[in-house]
C-alpha cells in the first residue's frame, strides 16, 4: 500500500547533466510530493520536464552526471543499484508515457503485458492470482475483459491509454508519473482519461506528478502548478493563484501564449470567391460480408461545404468522427464512394495524368507529427527543394535559392543556419515550420492543417498559429483547420463546422456555436475543453 506518512517524493538541490552536455539540464530542482497530491509540472520545450521523470526513475544515459537528494519513498535512489532500481519500477512509482504504444509490444497481448508486470514484481503469486488481477486492472480502467485477448494496434488511441495506466497502477505504486499522456488524444477522450487517472489516484492514495505543457489541462486536474524554466522551479502555488496572479516572467509568458491561442483576428478581410468546394463527398470502408450482403462503415457520408479565397474553416470532431479520412479523400489517397471536390471551380477527381497532377499541387498538407513526415536522412534543404524537382519546376540551383526563400517565409533564419540541418536537431516548432515551408513549395492555394499544432507547447503553438495567420494574408492561402480543440478553432477560424459519424452536423461562427451550441454532441466537445480561468475570476 502507499505510504501514508510525510513525503512520498523529496527532491532537493537536484543537477542533472546528460552525457557530451556543457551545460545542466536540472540545476537547483527542489519539490515535493505528498501522498495523494496532483502536481502539474509545466515549461516550455527544452526546459527539463521529461527529464524529471527520467531522473526519477533513474533512466538516464551511461554518463550522465546526477547531483544532488532524491527521496522516493524513503528510498535514496542515487544510492540503489540495478536490482533496487529495477524493484521500485513499478513498486514505488509507476509511468504512464505520451505514446502508449512506446511502451506497448505490439506482439504481445493485452492481458500479456498485464500477465508480465504482475508476475516480474509478484512471483510468489500463483497464475490464477494474476489472471484475477489483471482482469480487476482492465476492470478499474474502464476495458472490457472481452480485450484481455486483443493486440495494441486493436485498440483505440483512447483505449491503449487506459491500458498505460493499468500497468503504471498495477502494483499500487504511491508515486505516479504521467508524460503528457493526452496530448494525442482527442479533448472528449483526453478529459476521460484524466478523469480515470485521478479518481485512481485519489482510491490508491497516490500522488501523481502531471508533466504537461497545457497549462488549461494542468488547472482543471491538478491542486498545485510549478513551473519550470531552464532546469529550475520559477514558481508553484495553488493552481488558481498561479494562473490568475502568477509570479514568474514564464508564468506570465506561458499563460499570454496560451490565451493568444485563441485570439481572434476581427480586422481579416475574406474574398467572396470559392477556392475549394465540397459537394455530397462519400467515403465509405468496406467491413465484409457476403456479395449479396456487404457490410459498410460510412466514414464520410454525404459531407457538403465550401471555403472562400483568404478563409480559415474549422473542422471539429471527436476521434472516429471521420476528419481524416476527410483529409485523405480530399488528397486523393482513398478511393471515393460518390460526390466532387471542386478546386477553382474544377472537379479535381474528373482530371487525370499530368493534369491531375498539377491540380494536386494546389491542395497541400501540414501534418500532425512533424518528425514523422519529414526523411530522418534528409537535410532541411533537401527536404524543401524535393518537390521543386519531384514536379521539374525549376533546376537545382533555382531550386536551392527557392528553398532559402522558404525558410525565410516560415521564419527560419538566416535560411544557411538551418539548411543542412537534419530534422532531429530542430526543435518540434522548428520542424513543424520546415513542413509548413515544404507544402508551400508548390504554391498550394488551399492548406490543410490536420492537427499540425497539437502536439506543441502553447508557446510555440501561438508562434505557429501567428505565421499562419501572416503567410495566409501574404499569400492569399484557404486553410482547413483541423482540430478536437473547439475552442483553439473558434478563436483561429472564421467558421467552424462540428463532424460527427461522418456527417456535418452542426456549422457557424467559432465563438456562436460555444455560446450557443444546438447539438449534444458539441455541447460535449465545449464540457471536455480545459480553458483557463478569466482574468475578471481575480476580482
């Protein structure tokens, strides 16, 4: 059971510094954790969030240097070896990580992962005794014992999250640490999630340490907020206090991004001419069944909408909803069932060969995952000039000068000091503007944006908003805007549309359909969205 008495966690005068580093990554860190108490540890990229959770744990590179006292249920941790490390893994703290499936074996079972857990740290349990237990496990997180035989990729993103907490609360640690658990999820499925993490939390009596960079997330689940800034505590208070009177330069840094997140842009001016219609669009998955008795999952179901010349339209949904299958239809990467897709008043799916393609050059994509869609092996440079050459739009040199230009519209500069780079020396920000230089290589006239800033700080996600917001007025762009967020979207966009089960179901003005929504399902998507509290609370 957890222990109940003084300081679960004590850290203090804590430096950390990673192998080949000139510099300390901790340096001076002090906190401490009662039982059952939900701290949020909040920063900006860079600033030692994860590190925290590593030096915790003690997975750190051989030669890293680690200064400094760190309690952890009593136990010095600096002072354990392997095997001592190896027991409070799990015993006295437990991890759930931001992409489940970085922990998950994809050729192992459900129950498996749960089965090789309870039985590493619980050997002297007999099998039954553990099959018990991990069904109990799926039980408390909300899984169906109907999965206890499913793989990881079977599972939702939602589900496989629940599945990171029962193995991080399967042996009733008194410590739990949760990496940015939600930052891929959906805001219906994140707020679930986070409300099955606490109440787990608050029955075992464990603390949990929330590492987050949503500072509306960490108010709405956690009683304290401490703030971290280049390896050292800048503040912590009472979650309220430190959002409606914070202290710190990056207290108040923090919270301005994250409120010009949804700043509205009242003084744009929209063509009233159409760059991208959507007419009656189907997109249907076949399921099986017989011939004579197919079955179907219609994905996109008769989905009807336009965007003006210089628009941002919003597309909100839960996950499952249909959004990006509505990404790839539109791009031609899955087969339709029925309708058209009008670019420039030109049905792009009634063109073919040379003509298609170059239709296709006019509707580009800024992916969710920047690092994912960018070649490891593939310099900056080389990764904008591609499409300059893929299309024999120019020639190499014409091509390299090109991408220089780009990099200087996305505001990487000079473009020399960031050409040769490869995409894991950038920074998220970084790469996310590289991916947005690389789609405008073509000279798109509508941008899609499938979640391209979710996965950032608020910081930086402000910073990317702003630069959309300015290459949109300087190069005349449409943008589709696609996001779980209603609130992100009805600050950003100019019109909102809410997808549900592949239909449209409700559509307006960002701020008219948080006021006033007319559907359950938005009133939902409106309940699940953290927001921070309004400066007038402090009166």
């Amino acid at each position: 059971m957890p222990n109940n008495a003084g300081h679960v966690l004590k850290i203090k005068h804590l430096r950390m510094r990673y192998p080949r580093s000139f510099g300390w990554t901790l340096n001076g860190f002090n906190l401490n954790m009662s039982s059952g108490e939900r701290v949020a540890l909040v920063g900006p990229s860079g600033c030692g969030k994860s590190t925290v959770a590593r030096v915790i744990l003690q997975l750190l590179p051989e030669g890293s240097v680690c200064e400094g006292e760190l309690i952890l249920d009593g136990k010095h941790l600096t002072e354990l070896g392997q095997a001592g490390l190896r027991s409070i893994r799990g015993e006295s703290v437990g991890l759930i990580f931001q992409d489940p499936m970085t922990r998950l074996n994809p050729l192992m079972t459900i129950g498996d992962h749960l089965l090789d857990t309870l039985g590493a740290h619980k050997q002297e349990k007999d099998l039954n005794w553990r099959l018990s237990k991990a069904k109990e496990l799926l039980e408390r997180v909300g899984l169906s014992n109907c999965r206890f035989d499913a793989f990881p990729h079977e599972l939702s993103g939602g589900m496989r999250q629940r599945l990171g907490i029962a193995l991080a609360i399967a042996l009733n640690p008194p410590l739990i640490i949760a990496d940015e658990p939600t930052t891929s999820l959906d805001v219906v499925v994140a707020d679930q999630v986070m409300k099955e993490l606490t109440d787990l939390c608050r029955n075992l009596g464990s603390a949990l340490l929330f590492i987050s960079h949503d500072l509306a997330l960490a108010s709405r689940w956690c009683e304290r907020i401490a703030i971290l800034d280049q390896g050292r505590l800048v503040e912590q208070g009472l979650s309220k206090d430190v959002l409606i009177n914070p202290k710190s330069l990056m207290a108040r840094k923090l919270i301005c991004s994250a409120r010009s997140r949804t700043r509205k842009n009242n003084n744009k001016e929209i063509d009233s001419s159409i760059t991208l219609e959507v007419n009656g669009l189907r997109c249907w998955h076949r399921l099986g069944g017989w011939p004579w008795d197919l079955k179907w999952l219609k994905a996109i179901d008769d989905v009807s909408f336009y965007i003006h010349s210089g628009e941002t339209l919003g597309l909100v949904g839960s996950s499952g909803c249909g959004k990006s299958t509505l990404c790839r239809a539109l791009l031609g990467l899955i087969p339709l069932r029925g309708g058209e897709v009008k670019l420039l008043g030109q049905n792009i799916f009634s063109l073919n060969g040379k003509a298609l393609k170059k239709a296709r050059q006019s509707l580009q994509m800024v992916f969710q995952d920047p690092s994912a869609c960018l070649n490891p092996k593939m310099a900056i440079g080389e990764a904008i000039s591609d499409p300059f050459l893929i299309h024999k739009a120019c020639s190499a040199a014409q091509a390299r000068s090109r991408m220089r230009s780009l990099l200087q519209q996305v505001g990487l500069n000079p473009p020399e000091h960031f050409q040769n780079r490869l995409p894991r020396e950038l920074s998220g920000g970084q790469q996310q503007r590289v991916a947005i230089a690389r789609a405008l290589a073509s000279k798109p006239k509508v941008l899609i944006c499938d979640e391209s800033v979710s996965m950032l700080d608020a910081e930086i996600q402000a910073e990317v908003l702003d630069l959309l917001r300015g290459l949109q007025k300087r190069l005349g762009l449409s943008l589709l805007f696609i996001t779980h967020d209603l609130e992100l979207a009805s600050g950003f966009c100019d019109r909102v549309i809410v997808l549900d089960k592949g239909k449209i179901i409700e559509e307006g003005i960002g701020n008219n359909l948080l006021d006033c929504p007319n559907t359950n399902i938005t009133r939902k998507l409106i309940n699940a969205c953290p927001r921070l509290p309004s400066i007038s609370s402090a009166d």
